[in-house]
C-alpha cells in the first residue's frame, strides 16, 4: 500500500515546505521525518487526531506543526486556514 503523504517530486534545500527549513523544534522534526513525512503541507489534510496517532507525538508537537504551518500560509499569502 503506498504512503500518500511521500511525495516523489524533488524540492531543493532550501524549498521553505521542507521540515528542515521551518521553525519547528528538532524533536518534532525526527518524529515527523522517522514517520516518512518530508514537507511541512503534507499535514494540510491531516486533523489534529491524525497527528497525535502518529508515534511520539504529543499535543504540544500538533501545536507547532499547525502554527508553523499557518506562518507558512501567511507569509505565502494564503489564507492562513481553510
């Protein structure tokens, strides 16, 4: 069964989607990269129960993934929720 969130397109470093290039802390980011997710844009269908389900990952974690992901939106100039 393939991985829906692993995306095949290649990014450059310093693509600001990559998790490496957010503000998140490095603990979320080794959850996060342990669990096969690369970009922070693959977590824009996921809910917060989704996340937490996810090894290792606790509700402050959810928190940052979600801020982290609206300053991307705003800086973006996307409408920081859908």
């Amino acid at each position: 069964m393939p991985i829906p969130h692993m995306s095949p397109e290649f990014l450059p470093e310093d693509h600001p989607d990559l998790l490496e290039n957010t503000d998140l802390p490095a603990k979320v980011i080794r959850v996060l990269r342990n669990a096969c997710f690369t970009r922070l844009s693959d977590f824009d269908n996921m809910t917060d129960i989704d996340l937490l389900r996810e090894p290792g990952m606790g509700l402050r974690d959810v928190r940052a993934v979600r801020e982290a992901r609206a300053r991307q939106k705003l800086r973006d100039g996307d409408k920081p929720f859908d």
